[in-house]
C-alpha cells in the first residue's frame, strides 16, 4: 500500500511539473509558480514515502532475525534438556 503512495506522489510530482512548465511557456507566471511549489511538496511527500517503506522493510528483517535467534535459542535449550 504505501509502495503505491510512492508511486502516486511521483506521478502528481511529474504532472504538477509538466504544468508549471507549460505554464511559463504560456506565459503565466502565477500558475507556472503555483504548479512548481506544488510539484516540490508532492517531490518531498515521494522521499518521506520511500523512507517509511524503507524503515518498515528494516524493521521486518530485525524482527526476522531476532525471531529465528529465539527459535535456535529454544530449540538448542530443548536439545540440550533431552540429553
């Protein structure tokens, strides 16, 4: 879900910044400045974004991790109980 976010964010990024080019070309210069503060804050919504995913991914591989120790942990102690 949030991967889609990302994706989102980076479409609205790219037309936003489509449209405030047009804009100047047209020569309006209120809503090329409009568009372009618009495709900054949708830019910086894309990294945030790619950021959560990222800390969530890490997040699962320590939980990963710290999990198969547990489960080597019980399973050595079990091993060693049975001798």
């Amino acid at each position: 879900m949030w991967n889609l976010h990302h994706l989102q964010e980076r479409a609205t990024k790219i037309s936003h910044g489509n449209t405030a080019r047009h804009a100047k070309e047209l020569g309006d210069p209120m809503l090329a400045t409009l568009c372009g503060a618009v495709a900054s804050d949708e830019g910086r919504h894309e990294i945030a974004y790619q950021r959560i995913v990222q800390k969530f991914f890490e997040l699962c591989v320590f939980c990963c991790n710290l999990w198969m120790r547990c489960i080597t942990s019980m399973h050595l102690h079990a091993s060693a109980c049975r001798l």
